[in-house]
C-alpha cells in the first residue's frame, strides 16, 4: 500500500486495537516501520503513550470533538547488538500502558516519529503488513486540509455518485457562510464562487475515513 499523501487527499486511518489483533500470535516477528522515505533504524523505541482527547473549532467555525492514541517513537540505531522490537514487546509495552493509562481500542492511532535533532513527523497508520521473517506497518502522511473545503469535496464526490446513479445532477453555489462554510476565518470573498454538488440540501458532515485495516487477522 502506498503509504504517502494523494490528491485530493485522502484520510488513512486505523485502531490501536486493529494493530494489535492483527499482531496477535506474531509476537516473535520483528516490528519494522517504514515513514517517508525510511525504515525505521533497529533501535527504535516508543518513548510516550498518549490518551488523547480533542476538542476543536475549524476555519468554518465548526466544533467537533474525538478522541486518539498517540505513539511517539524515536528512530535510533541499535547499540550493542539488539535487535528490533519484536511484535510481542510491542504489545507488551502497549498492555502496561493500558493499565496504568486508560487507552481506548477502537478510536484512531496517530504516530509520532523522529531522528534526535530532527523535527518530529505525524503519520497515520497506512498498512500493516506480515512477512515470513518480520511484521510491517506503514505509515501514511496525514496531510493539513481545510476540513470545511475537504467536506464540501467529498459531498460533491458522493452526489455526483448518487445522482450520476439517477441520471441528473444540480448545482449549488456557496454565496454565504453556512455550518459548512470554507474558510470562515478567512476573507469570505475567498470561498465565493466555489461550486459543489450536494443532495437533499445538506452536506455531509466529517472527513471522510477509510479503515484499512481490519481488526481480524
């Protein structure tokens, strides 16, 4: 799976609880990672867990609210001969995580991952992948969007699906700020003109989420 951005962008999302079902009974495979261009170096550990909770207001002055897991890893060399992270440690570290820490299985896994010195990057999960000899998980770039440009995108793809479906289509112009208004924080003159296409008179609310990674084996 192509774990970098496509346009028009795309959200790649997975579970904690998808990774570690899909782990089970691998725990003696190595963990690699891949992010960016890179495989991540054999002495990668995961430095934090964190139970994340967001609250949130968009440009289109829209509020929303959910919750993530967060890793961050730091990319190092091995020393003194270790091997990778096996897919049992990483379980392992996650289980005494959990007791200590609530973390939620089903809500969306983020990864935070870095070389010292160098700036941390944002991933989502993309795949996760088992070979004979090692398991791998894929990362994804979590691109920035305007997420009430990305919903009005996505309403225009799914009506002209569904419309496509009845034989016609129609057009609406945004020509004031609505719930779903783009760029509210932005000049309004900006985001006039944009034409999408919409169903019913409403447009769908939420990013589009792809889960690709089921939770069984």
């Amino acid at each position: 799976m192509n774990s970098r951005a496509t346009l028009p962008y795309i959200e790649v999302e997975s579970s904690l609880g998808a990774v570690l079902n899909r782990l089970a009974g691998r725990d003696g495979l190595p963990l690699s990672i891949e992010y960016g261009d890179r495989v991540v170096q054999p002495g990668y550990h995961v430095t934090e867990v964190k139970a994340g909770s967001f609250v949130t207001l968009d440009c289109g002055g829209n509020p929303d609210a959910w919750q993530e897991t967060v890793l961050q890893v730091e990319d190092i060399p091995a020393t003194d001969g270790r091997p990778m992270m096996t897919a049992g440690k990483f379980r392992s570290i996650l289980a005494q995580v959990d007791k200590k820490v609530r973390l939620d299985h089903d809500v969306r896994l983020t990864i935070e991952i870095g070389r010292p010195g160098e700036a941390m990057q944002v991933f989502d999960i993309a795949d996760l992948s088992i070979r004979e000899d090692r398991a791998v998980l894929s990362l994804g770039v979590r691109a920035a969007i305007c997420k009430p440009r990305h919903r009005a995108e996505q309403a225009s793809v799914d009506t002209s699906v569904s419309l496509g479906r009845q034989g016609s289509t129609f057009h609406n112009k945004i020509g004031r700020r609505s719930d779903d208004a783009p760029c509210g924080f932005e000049k309004q003159t900006a985001c006039r003109g944009l034409t999408f296409r919409r169903t019913r008179g409403s447009v769908r609310r939420g990013t589009a989420r792809i889960h690709r990674l089921a939770a069984s084996t």
